[in-house]
C-alpha cells in the first residue's frame, strides 16, 4: 500500500511533497440513516462499534491546487481532476484513467458511446473560509443546479490541518439526483484537502462496510468524521498547514459491484453482527 501510495504521489514529475498521505488521516466517526426517502423523514444515528473507520484508500500529497474542476460534471473521462483531467497550473494528469478505479470500482459507459472509460467522478461542490467562516458552494451536474444543497458538506478546522468534516445529504436527494445519475446511489465518496502548497485526496466506498452499492430508492446515509493532516500537509517551515479548501466528490456507478471486505479494518464478531442488522435497516444487499 505504501508503495503505491508514494506511486500515486510522484505521478508527476516534480509536483510531489515529500509526506504521503496515509489511511488514517481521515477517518468516519459517525453513520446516521433516514427512516425514508420523504423530505419529513427523520435521521438517526446507527450505533455502530466498528467505528471510528479510516479511509479506503488516499493519493498525494501532491504539490499545487486540486483544480481542474469538472465543466460537464457527469463523470467523464478527462472531465475533471480525479476522471483523468490535467491539474490545473502544471498540467499534470495525476490520475490517468481516473483516481481510485479498481476491479470493484471499474470504468463505465457513462457517456453512451459504446467505451468503458469513464471514471464516473462527479464533484459535488467546494468548502473554503468566507468572512472567517466555512461555507459550502455546491456544483451544478450536468448543467442542474437543484441536485446539491449547500447543506450538503460542511467542514470545521480546531486547529492548523486538524479538524471534522461532515456529508450531510438530505433525504430527497438521490431522488433529484435520479434524471443524471440513474437508478443507482454513489459507491465512493471522495474528499480533497487542500492546504499550504498541496493537497491529498481520501476516498470511501461502500465495501468498507461490507455492503453494496446503494439505490436511489434507498434511505439516505448522513456520515460525520474527523481529520488530522498535521503529518502529510505542511507548510515550507515544516508545520502543519491550515486549511485553504475543500472539496467534495462522489462516483456514479452505472453497475453495482458486488461488495469486498474491507482491508483496513476486521470488525469482531459481535459489531459485524450490529452492522447486518443497521444494513438491512439500510436496504443495502448483502453477500450471498
């Protein structure tokens, strides 16, 4: 994994930093569900004891900003940083054929013109600090401003590179989100934290749950986490740097693939058990 991570780090020739992002920077500490797909139903958190859960998988620290950002913003291929689009300033394509792509997570035809190479990354906004305060700027998709609220994402900085973050969908949205993204709910998010002279990306997915990709039909997860980028973004003095940005991205899968275990975590027997249970709650399928 280190391996690879420091691959993904110097995919560029000379735009890297030194430290590389590591699982744990960005964690889920908190999982709430709907009770229903109506804009009346109520959250509720789900007690889960394998929380707090780390990444799935991160790329940087890269040297720049995190740009360029999608103008189609459907997912893709070169539309947009993470779909294999050139960084903007050193025109660098940091992820060719698109960032976190793996058998589980393959490219798709969402274009319709019969090539599976499409990433599927769609960016669902940007936080930065206005007037001292974050505030959320949601993206159109596909030209459609209704999709994303800006109570979507919301971010907080307790200290320089050290703070939560919080993806906050309402209950209506994957239904809104339906005339773009299909039948089918995202199976990844990723976050990008841009801070200092660099930035490092964290992506989530569904199988670190053990659990299939989510349809639009389903009640929607609200997820709550923390970050601590103090060892992997830092500034020229070699201190940890304060946030400038960040932003949102979720992956739209044209097919569910079937979930894989997650390598970062073994839950014990007794909190798997509590995690089938608030997945049915979820409507997600299960193996087997």
């Amino acid at each position: 994994m280190k391996t690879l991570l420091l691959a993904l780090a110097l995919s560029a020739v000379g735009t890297a930093q030194a430290a590389v992002c590591q699982l744990s920077d960005v964690k889920v500490t908190g999982v709430s569900i709907y009770s229903g797909t109506t804009r009346d139903a109520a959250l509720a958190p789900i007690p889960l004891d394998t929380l707090p859960v780390s990444a799935a998988a991160c790329a940087g620290a890269f040297m720049g900003n995190d740009g360029h950002y999608p103008q189609t913003n459907l997912g893709y291929a070169g539309d947009g940083l993470l779909n294999g689009g050139a960084q903007m300033g050193s025109k660098s394509v940091l992820f060719p054929g698109g960032a976190f792509i793996s058998e589980h997570y393959p490219l798709q035809d969402l274009r319709g013109d019969g090539t599976a190479d499409d990433p599927g990354w769609i960016m669902l906004g940007k936080s930065e600090t206005q007037g001292g305060r974050w505030q959320f700027s949601p993206s159109a998709i596909g030209g459609d401003r209704s999709v994303v609220l800006d109570s979507f994402f919301s971010v907080t900085e307790t200290s320089a590179g050290k703070g939560t973050w919080s993806f906050t969908p309402d209950a209506e949205a994957a239904r809104r989100a339906a005339s773009v993204l299909g039948g089918n709910w995202i199976d990844q998010f990723a976050i990008s934290f841009k801070a200092g002279n660099g930035f490092a990306l964290y992506s989530f997915t569904s199988a670190l749950f053990d659990a299939a990709t989510p349809k639009a039909s389903d009640p929607l997860l609200n997820w709550f986490g923390s970050y601590d980028l103090t060892e992997t973004l830092i500034n020229r003095g070699g201190n940890p740097a304060g946030l400038s940005h960040v932003t949102l991205w979720v992956r739209d899968p044209a097919t569910s693939p079937d979930p894989v275990p997650a390598t970062n975590a073994v839950p014990e027997p007794g909190s798997l058990g509590l995690l089938a249970l608030a997945l049915v709650g979820l409507g997600l399928r299960r193996r087997g």
